[in-house]
C-alpha cells in the first residue's frame, strides 16, 4: 500500500472558528505561520500507510455495524407482531427511525468531533468514541422498551460512531496528495467490506445465540478493533503545528466549543451553496435502500438470510467501487467521475427499482427479483462512489484550507436530511402493519422518492460541476479534467 498512497509532503491550512466568535479571514491571515522543521515535512511511507490502515479499520468497524442494521430492521420488524416484545406494535418506520437516528448523528456532530480532534488530538477523541460506540452495544442488549433502543442503538451509536468515524476520515486526507482519490477510496470501502463481512455475521449471530447476546458480542469485539486504530491516529505534522497555533489563539474558556465553521462569505457562494444541495438530496435517499434492503428481499418471497445475503452484496459492490471508482478518479478528475456515478445511480432506481414495485408479482416473479437484484449491484458501486469522492471533490472546490471546515458542515448537512429521507420513506411503505400478505407494490412509494432525491443530486452536481470552471474574474472557463 506504501507505494500507493503517496503521503503528503506539502502544507496546508484549515482556519478553527469557534462557536462563541467568528474572526474574519483577514484576522486568520494575521495568524503566525508555523515552522516546519526538515524531519517534519520527511514524512514516511509507513506512517501515511498506517493512518490508512487504522482509519480503514475504524470505517469497517463503526460503518460496516452500523449499515448493517437492515438485519436488526427485519428482526424487529418481526418481533413488532409478535406479542410481550420491545417492539410489539411498532411500525417499519418507528424502528427505521433507530437506525436513521445513528446514521443521522454520526454525521451531524462532524463539526464537533473535527474540532475536539484539532483541540485534544484525533487518538484521545478516537478513543472516546470506541468507549461509546461499545457501551452503546452493551446497554442496547438490556433494552426492554422500543425507546431505549432508540437511546443506545440509536443516539449513543450514533455519537461513538461520529467521534471516531468524522475524526479518521478528516485527519486521513491529510497525508496524502496525488492519489487521494484512491487513498480515501481504499480507506471508504471498509464501508462495503464492514457490510459485506457483518452483515451475514449478524445475522448468523442472532440465529445461533439471539439477538441480545448478539449486541454484547458486537460490543466486545468492536472495542478490541476500535481502540487499536484509534491509538494510531494523529494530525500530519504540518496540520497539527497550525492546529496548535490556532488552539492559542482562541480563548481557553472557549476552545472546548471550538469547531471549525464555514465562512459567510464562502457560504454565500453559488458553488458552496450547489454542493450543499447535492449533500442534502444525497444524505436524504442514501441509506434508504441500504436500511430496507433485507425486508424488501421478503417481500419478493426470499428468506431473511437471502435477505442478510442483499446487505452483503450491496456492500461487496460497494467496497469494490469504491476503489475502482477512487482510482479512476485520480486519472479523469474527480468531478467528473463524481457527475457520471451520481448520474447512473439515480438512471439505476429509475430502471430497475421502480419496476419491480410495479410488476404484478404473481406473474412476474423472476422479474422482479431479476431487476431487484440489478439495482442492488449498480446501487452498490454507483451510489457509494458519492461517499468515497465527496470529502475530495471539497478540497478541490474550496481549496485545502478550507477543507476541514467544509468537511464537517456538510456532513452535517447530510446527517440531517438522513434524519428526514429514511423515515419519510418508512411512512411511504403502505399498509406494511395491517397487511396479511407484504407485497412488493408497498415499497413503490419508497422506490420512487429514492428516485428522485437522486435525480436531483445529479442536477446538483452538474450545476457544481460548472461553478468549478467559474475563475476569480468571474469567467467560465472549460476545463475537461476537474
């Protein structure tokens, strides 16, 4: 891998706000520059490697459980028919909302957990969200209500899952150069190898041992993964000499609440305010198909472990796009590849997913299942490349000292619209409680918002892709490689 991921020798600067005042650019052009001494900027193959490899670890671990709650989603869903159960009662929406709420979290408390990196150091922080992400497993198998899963499956994995995921994929972009593309590629698709490995163990898991043992297992072995990448992680040397002189520049009463925020001037952009746009109707119809997966395969007449068998192959495309899509990234610009995968994914539910709600089941089986398991694929690699080239594209767009910044707004922004897309489209499952028989027809409302949302970040990339070639005087000029 060290002859791959090229560390990052050169220098950039991501300005630290903090909540409580908000200095102008001109006040941060003031801020001392940092003295980088020649031992610092010989940055070594084998430390940019093990970055790699511990925020790989950290993505495969905290992603790869928590985008395997499709298995808990038809679990619960089963056991909400069932009487004297946590669920009993509960619709596919009301336990949708569990998963939702972790996902929401680990991406809306990214401007925290950034600035308690810049402030405390990404190990300490990783390490807390290990802690977290394991009692939240732990207390999960206590549960006996549908709200204290909400509480520790939910709330409190999604916050492990944010100090430690937010914290790696922040600081690993920073060792690496010319082949960050496929750097944060290699490192994402511990998304898609987390699912496709956790996905199936969960599932056989909860068969053999049950559901609640299951979590505690989760739990342990999580934490021994959690906290032996997170002891590795730590800034680039020439980021965290600037991350120190901010520090002291902020007041110390204020910099336990110090995130780094986006500034007006740049937020008031026609590009920042395009990305910001994709970010939404992204994060809104993601994790969608990637939570329904399993319990929609019920209703084409497969079995739940068929079902487990979908998250698994969602994610193997996943991880193995990922790379690819990172790579080629790397070589035709990662805009542009960033536009073509948004554009086939959204195609993809258009032609395959929306079909198969709508073909009469009795006679059309093997379609169904035929054209169900074609979005799955496609979705899979497409779909997840706008994760993988997302935190690149911003450093090409706003430049590397914006970055952080950025980064962490919108994925706030992201983890808010997940909070409303997953739900709204549990709502739009129809009948799904009263039904005797589930029928594929129920999800079309599903199937069609999913649709949309993706269509509509395809427009927002295309409208990005054009302010990238908007320069300083305001001219468009065309440039074939962004």
């Amino acid at each position: 891998m060290a002859s791959i991921l090229e560390p990052q020798t050169g220098y950039s600067r991501s300005p630290s706000i903090s909540l409580s005042r908000l200095p102008t650019l001109d006040r941060e052009q003031h801020l001392p520059q940092p003295v980088i001494t020649s031992s610092q900027e010989q940055i070594s193959n084998s430390k940019a490697t093990t970055i790699a490899i511990a925020s790989f670890i950290i993505v495969f671990t905290c992603c790869g459980i928590t985008f395997s709650f499709g298995i808990y989603q038809a679990l619960y869903e089963t056991l909400s028919h069932e009487p004297n159960t946590p669920f009993t009662g509960a619709s596919p929406a009301l336990i949708d909302l569990i998963g939702t709420t972790a996902v929401g979290i680990m991406t809306i408390g990214g401007p925290l957990a950034v600035g308690w990196a810049k402030t405390f150091s990404p190990r300490k922080v990783c390490l807390m969200g290990a802690m977290i992400f394991t009692m939240a497993h732990i207390f999960a198998s206590f549960g006996t209500k549908l709200w204290h899963f909400a509480l520790t499956q939910g709330v409190l994995l999604g916050l492990g899952t944010c100090l430690a995921y937010m914290t790696s994929v922040t600081v690993a972009p920073t060792w690496f150069t010319t082949r960050r593309g496929l750097a944060m590629g290699i490192i994402l698709s511990g998304t898609g190898i987390g699912g496709l490995v956790w996905a199936p163990a969960l599932k056989a898991c909860v068969d053999a041992i049950g559901y609640r043992n299951t979590l505690r297992l989760t739990g342990a072995v999580s934490f021994v993964l959690n906290t032996g990448a997170g002891a590795a992680m730590t800034w680039e040397p020439s980021r965290k000499a600037q991350n120190e002189i901010e520090r002291r520049a902020q007041a110390m009463t204020t910099t336990h609440f110090a995130v780094p925020l986006v500034d007006w001037r740049l937020m008031k952009t026609r590009k920042f305010i395009a990305q910001a746009s994709g970010a939404v109707f992204q994060g809104a119809a993601y994790y969608i198909p990637v939570f329904f997966f399993a319990t929609y395969a019920s209703t084409l007449g497969y079995s739940d472990t068929a079902g487990a068998n979908f998250i698994a192959l969602s994610n193997a495309c996943n991880a193995i796009g990922k790379i690819v899509i990172g790579y080629a990234a790397d070589r035709y610009g990662r805009l542009n590849v960033l536009l073509l995968t948004t554009i086939i994914s959204a195609i993809s539910a258009l032609v395959f997913w929306v079909p198969s709600t709508l073909l009469p089941f009795a006679s059309h089986q093997e379609a169904s299942r035929g054209l169900f398991i074609a979005f799955t694929i496609f979705y899979g690699v497409f779909a997840s490349a706008y994760v993988a080239l997302f935190p690149t594209s911003l450093v090409e767009l706003f430049g590397p000292q914006n970055f952080a910044s950025v980064n962490g707004f919108l994925y706030m922004l992201r983890g808010l619209a997940t909070m409303v897309g997953t739900p709204v489209s549990g709502l739009l499952i129809r009948g799904s409680t009263t039904a005797a028989v589930v029928t594929p027809r129920m999800y079309e409302g599903m199937s069609v918002l999913v649709t949309m949302l993706l269509f509509a970040t395809a427009f927002s990339v295309v409208w990005v892709r054009l302010e990238a070639m908007v320069g300083p005087d305001g001219r468009a000029n065309w440039k074939w490689r962004l």
